[in-house]
C-alpha cells in the first residue's frame, strides 16, 4: 500500500486448509516483491523479469506453509501431531501436477497466440477451449459463444500477461 511495509493481499476465500496454502503463496508474491522495492529500483521496475520465478517463490512459501514444524510453530498444529507423509507428498504431488498443463500449455499458449499471432477477437473463447481440451482433457457441458471471454476470467491472463 505504501511502496514499503504495508503490504495486503484482497483475497476471497474460505477458513481451510487449501485456502491457508493460496494465502501463504500470495504473501510469497508480495515479500519477493519488497526484495526489489527499495528506492534505488524505480517503481516501473519493481516486477520480475520472469513470471515463471515469481510464481516459484510464491509456490515456495506456499509449500512451506504446509510444513508441519511451521504450522506448529504458528499454533495451527499440535505439536508432536503423527502425519503420514505418504499421504501428506500424495497431496503436495496432485496439487502441483495438475497445474502443469495449464501453466505450460494453455496459458502460455493462449497467450502466444494472442500476442503473436493476433488471435482474431471473435476467436477468443474458442482457441481457449481448444487449448483447455487439448492440455487439460477439460470441455464444457456446453457451448459458451464469443460474446464470452473466459480466458479473461483468471488473473494470470487479465493482470500479469507475459
Ligand atoms: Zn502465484
């Protein structure tokens, strides 16, 4: 808020464990970002060079918020709890894997398209839902015309374009 010490993230979200992970990534974000906010970098400048390390530092905190010595620590967890660790890196696995296709296919893919290659307005909604079937085996129940833009629903898209 102040270019300095005041930092605040506006999330909507739910008192819960898969919550408490998103929560800790975005404050990755935001204490990446302070590393560089110091009055020698101009405030234009106070962005990654690259998305794809940001988005692995804030991955970075939100793993570590997951930590059992962490969240004992911050009193979210008994201490000594027994955790089954197989079930425990099962977890961590799916969440991150998941996130591979769309991250590495029909994000960036979409926005290759739109940037470089000039994807017509009214295809929009179209080559997004191609790329979701083609990365994500994921397809609408049904059709959704171009008068939509869903792609411009997630704010790796809309705030943070490569
Ligand atoms: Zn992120």
């Amino acid at each position: 808020m102040d270019n300095a010490d005041d930092v605040r993230s506006l999330m909507n979200v739910e008192l819960n464990t898969r919550w408490w992970g998103t929560v800790l990534h975005e404050l990755g974000h935001i204490y990446y970002y302070k590393t560089y906010s110091t009055p020698e970098v101009p405030i234009i400048l106070r962005g990654g060079a690259n998305r794809a390390y940001h988005e692995a530092m804030g991955t970075l905190i939100g793993m570590a918020s997951m930590q059992q010595p962490f969240l004992e620590g911050v009193g979210l967890m008994p201490k000594n709890t027994e955790v089954d660790e197989t079930q425990a890196l099962l977890k961590e696995a799916l969440d991150y894997i998941v996130l591979i296709p769309w991250g590495a296919g029909v994000m960036t893919e979409f926005e290759h398209d739109l940037y470089s290659k000039n994807l017509p307005l009214d295809e929009f909604n179209k080559r997004w839902w191609e790329l979701k079937k083609q990365y994500q085996g994921i397809v609408l129940p049904a059709d959704r015309g171009e008068e939509y833009c869903d792609a411009a629903s997630k704010t790796h898209i809309n705030n943070d374009a490569a």
